[in-house]
C-alpha cells in the first residue's frame, strides 16, 4: 500500500522501505512557466535544458531502515 500526499510543488510517497519526495518544477516560472517537465528548448536544434526553477535533483529517496533490534543476552 502507497501513501501519496502533496504540498503545493512537493509530492511525498510512502513506501514500504522508503520515503521519496519529489519537487515539481514552478508553475509560475517565466522561462517554463511549469510545463514540459521543467525543461526548455535553446539552440537552433532540438536541445533541451533544464530550467533554472529546478535543482538537479529534485527527487529524495529516505530509507526507512528496521527498528533497533533487542538482545536478551547478558552483557558480560
């Protein structure tokens, strides 16, 4: 079962082993104004750049590790 919550730009998805956030790009933003992914064209030829409302990373992944495990052993 996957939780999905979203916070204006940020999305956070709830996985079994780990939680991943992702920043959409800005639907405000004059170069790209929010659409193709955040990418815009440059150049004669069809390249692409990233917009500068974007990080390079802009999806997290945070492991979601066991609990500390407990040992009835004795100490000595």
């Amino acid at each position: 079962m996957n939780l999905k919550i979203t916070f204006g730009r940020w999305t956070a998805e709830l996985y079994q082993r780990a939680i991943h956030v992702t920043r959409e790009p800005d639907p405000h933003c004059p170069n790209c104004a929010g659409s193709r992914g955040g990418w815009i064209p440059y150049g004669d030829d069809a390249e692409w750049d990233e917009c500068p409302c974007l990080d390079q990373l802009r999806t997290w992944r945070l492991p979601l590790w066991p609990g500390a495990r407990t040992t009835a052993e004795e100490p000595f």
